[in-house]
C-alpha cells in the first residue's frame, strides 16, 4: 500500500489534469460557437468515435494474439511428446 502522502499527491494531480479542458474540449468549444449545436455533437461524435474505435480495434487483435498463442503452445507440446 502506498503512503497516505504519495496517494493524496496522486489524487490531486489527477483530479487537476480532469478539470484542465484539453485540446478536444477546445475544438468542440470553438465548433459549436462558430457553428452551432448541430455542428458541436457532430465533432462529439466524431470524437467518441475516433476514441472507442482503436480501442476494439486493439481489443479485437489481443484475442487473436491469445488465440493464436493458445494455438502454438498446443502445437509444441504435441510436437514435443512425441
């Protein structure tokens, strides 16, 4: 367990990077603004969706890592009790 100290300055620094809007936040700022409600949930959307898709992208090729590892461990044990 990490001392009480380290963990409140872990704490705050991450509570402080939460609140600090990023360059996203800015740019949906900015369209919405300039553009309008419809234009900032497309930028939104847009956002999201760049985020969530190389996520299940790298999910997706993990199992197919395990899998196929799962695969080569079983090929070589048959190899090596013959």
């Amino acid at each position: 367990m990490p001392a009480l100290n380290d963990l409140l300055l872990f704490t705050s620094a991450a509570f402080i990077m939460n609140l600090s809007p990023g360059p996203s936040n800015f740019y949906v700022m900015a369209r919405t603004l300039s553009q309008g409600t419809s234009a900032g949930l497309a930028a939104v959307l847009g956002l999201a969706t760049g985020s969530l898709l190389p996520s299940l992208q790298t999910k997706s090729c993990r199992q197919t890592v395990a899998d196929k590892t799962a695969t080569l461990i079983r090929t070589n044990q048959r190899i090596r009790s013959k």
